[in-house]
C-alpha cells in the first residue's frame, strides 16, 4: 500500500527503476544521481521507485522492508528481492496496478531492471505508459568492453526489433547521446539533461597547502574501467613523494588482488593504503583532506565523484573520457591526454614538485570552477522534459 501523504495522488505518475538506490551506497555516483533526481522532482509529479534490496556485491539485504511498499525519505520504494522470480513478478505487478504515466528505467544492459521491464512494455504491461531509458555510462566504450559479446548480441537483437525508436533516451551530455545514437541505424528520440546532485552551492573553502609528500586520493569502485591499476604503474617509476589513499568497494577480486600486489611494487618514495569501502555521506569531508583527486577512468557519463571532489575545492587530474575537461584544466587540475602509464606517472610527478603555495592556489581554482558550475541554469528536470515530449506526442 502506498504511502500517500509523501506525494500528491494527481500529477504525473513516474515509476523510477534503478538496480541501486539509497540507503545502497557501493554502485557510486549512479546511487547518488538517481536519489537527486528522485528528490529534485517537481511536486507535480507523483515519483515511486522500484530497486534491488542489497547492495553492490552484498549478501545481506538493506536494512529496509522488501517486497512491498515502503518508504525512504519520504519516497515510495519497493525493495525488490531479485533472487526471488515470484517477488520480482509481484513487484511488477503492482507496479503496474500503480498505473505509471512515465517508466523512468536506469540501466540499458541490466537484465531485471531494464531489459525485462523493457519486454514488458512491448508486450502492454504497461499500458499507455512513456518508456525512459538513462543508460548511465553503460554505452562509455570502457563499459561497453566489460562481457562484450553479451551486449553486443544484445544491441544486435535490439537493433533487429527497432527498440530503440520505442522509447525517450535520457543522456547527460552531447557526447552520450552520440555514443548511443551511434548503435542504431534509425534516429533515436534524445532528451539531454545534466545529471542531478543534492550538492551544496557553494564550496568548502581549501585545507592550507604544505610542502610535504603530495596527498592523493582516489574514490571509486575498484575495477579496471576506474584505472586502479594505471594509477599503481605510473606510481612505479615517480621520483616524487606521493601518498596515494585509494577508497571503494573491493567489486572485482581478482582485479583487488592483481592491484595489491602491484602497490608492492610502487616507488621507495611512494605510499599506498588501500582504505575499502567510503559511505557517501562521507566522501566530501574525507576528500577535503586531500590535494588532488586522481580518476584515471576509461569514461564517465557524468561523474559524480568529480562534483564532489570540487565541492570540497580538491583539484582533479582526470582523463578526457568525462564531461568536466575544461572544468578541471580551469579549476587547478589536469587532464591528462591518455591512460598510458607514462603519461599518468609524468603528469604525477609535475604536480608533486609544486609548492605549497602553489597546491593551495589550485585548489581555491577547483573551488571557483565548481561555484561557477552550479550557479549555471540546468534547465527544467528531466520529468519535466519527458513530459513535453509525452504530451506533445
């Protein structure tokens, strides 16, 4: 039973699908993204979700009620027991009992949250209902290589029933939305809208610089499209004094251990801790203590982290598969031109020589960068958007 005292029971009915989503925390920035946009919805629309009951890689369900209508911060959810196919029906059904005017669906290659809601609505499960697909980053060509002949009989089959031409995309950059279109013959219905964030406005005023080793963190899901594994090369061969502090789930294990052993193989002048896993709720404060952030990711469709670490005025050296380049060239950081280790170690020991002074000065640019990004008009809210397109059509 919903509910209904967190939402009006008229407006617009969107049913929101994300594998993860809050008090999940270990898929990272999606989690985030999708708990903004969820809390970030005009009032005029009546937002439930659906999500996994377990977090990223965990055996143990969310400390939250499962397989039935319940409440998060106000929001209908319905934690969903996926390893349960009687459930996973049940959680459909009621869903569509709901009677959705938008289904909101965050992943394009997940199998219950997005291929099977998917085959769903082609068969009129859900009625007259408009079918949204945020694929979030899964069409980067770092994702796209993870179980690559899996998607791509996938995309193949889904070219071959013209899927893709049945529903709205949402992507959150120019260059997603090319990364997608570019795997359909047929031109695909696009709405772009930058990613949400419950970010402050303003950033956390920069630590003092020092003249001591360079502080570095990185925060991410250890796997190999996040670069664990460059950072550890390039710190092979440094000249410079770095302390490199890297946090996130442990999601591939043999990649973990591939990437311990190698940190025993980094400089005599170099550093390294593995920290595990960083509750979002904390990773701006622990960011702040830091003097760069480094992300040498093979491509994000936004980046949350990135915001973060700019909130708290911690410059960034990134690679160019992101949204935020000029941002972080502007904002004190770098980017550097590839995920080569030499060039990664090059780029390290160039920021390690700088000054005390001078890491300060950078940070209050990561600072002045990430003001000036949210101060910037986003536009209407991605519900908004859809809803045009629905009623214009």
């Amino acid at each position: 039973m919903f509910d209904r005292t967190s939402a009006p029971d008229q407006g617009v009915r969107v049913l929101v699908l994300a594998p993860l989503y809050k008090p999940a925390m270990m898929g990272g920035g999606p989690i985030r993204t999708v708990h903004a946009c969820v809390k970030g919805a005009p009032p005029t629309f009546n937002v439930a979700v659906i999500a996994g009951d377990r977090d990223l890689g965990a055996t143990e369900r969310l400390p939250m009620a499962n397989n039935r209508w319940t409440t998060y911060e106000g929001v209908n959810c319905y934690y969903l027991s996926t390893d349960r196919p009687a459930k996973v029906f049940s959680s459909w059904r009621a869903a569509r009992n709901w009677s959705p005017d938008v289904v909101y669906i965050n992943s394009f290659f997940n199998v219950q949250f997005s291929i099977v809601p998917q085959v769903l609505g082609w068969l009129g499960w859900w009625r007259n209902a408009q079918i949204v697909v945020a694929p979030r980053g899964e069409f980067n060509r770092g994702a796209l290589a993870i179980k690559a002949p899996k998607k791509r009989a996938y995309l193949r089959a889904y070219k071959l029933l013209n899927a893709a031409n049945r529903i709205i995309w949402h992507v959150s950059d120019g260059t997603e939305a090319l990364a997608v279109a570019a795997h359909f013959a047929a031109p695909i219905e696009v709405v772009v809208r930058e990613n949400d964030t419950n970010l402050p406005t303003e950033p956390a005023p920069p630590q003092s610089g020092d003249e001591g080793p360079l502080r570095a963190i990185f925060v991410g899901r250890i796997s190999p499209i996040k670069g664990v594994d460059i950072l550890l090369k390039a710190l092979s061969t440094a000249s410079r004094p770095v302390i490199l502090d890297i946090y996130g789930p442990f999601e591939d294990a043999s990649y973990v251990a591939t990437c311990r052993l190698m940190a025993e193989s980094v400089a005599a002048c170099v550093s390294v801790h593995f920290r595990g896993p960083l509750d979002a709720d904390d990773v701006r404060q622990v960011v702040s203590r830091y003097d760069i952030f480094l992300f040498p990711t093979d491509g994000e469709n936004f980046g949350h982290v990135i915001a973060e670490a700019l909130s708290v005025s911690c410059p960034v050296m990134s690679t160019s598969h992101t949204p935020w380049s000029q941002r972080l060239a502007d904002g004190g950081g770098v980017v550097v031109p590839s995920r080569s280790p030499n060039d990664w170690s090059d780029a390290i020991n160039r920021y390690a020589e700088l000054p005390g002074p001078e890491r300060l000065r950078r940070r209050d640019l990561a600072g002045e960068v990430y003001s000036r990004w949210r101060s910037e008009a986003k536009g209407p809210h991605v519900f908004e958007l859809v809803e045009m397109r629905r009623s214009s059509s």
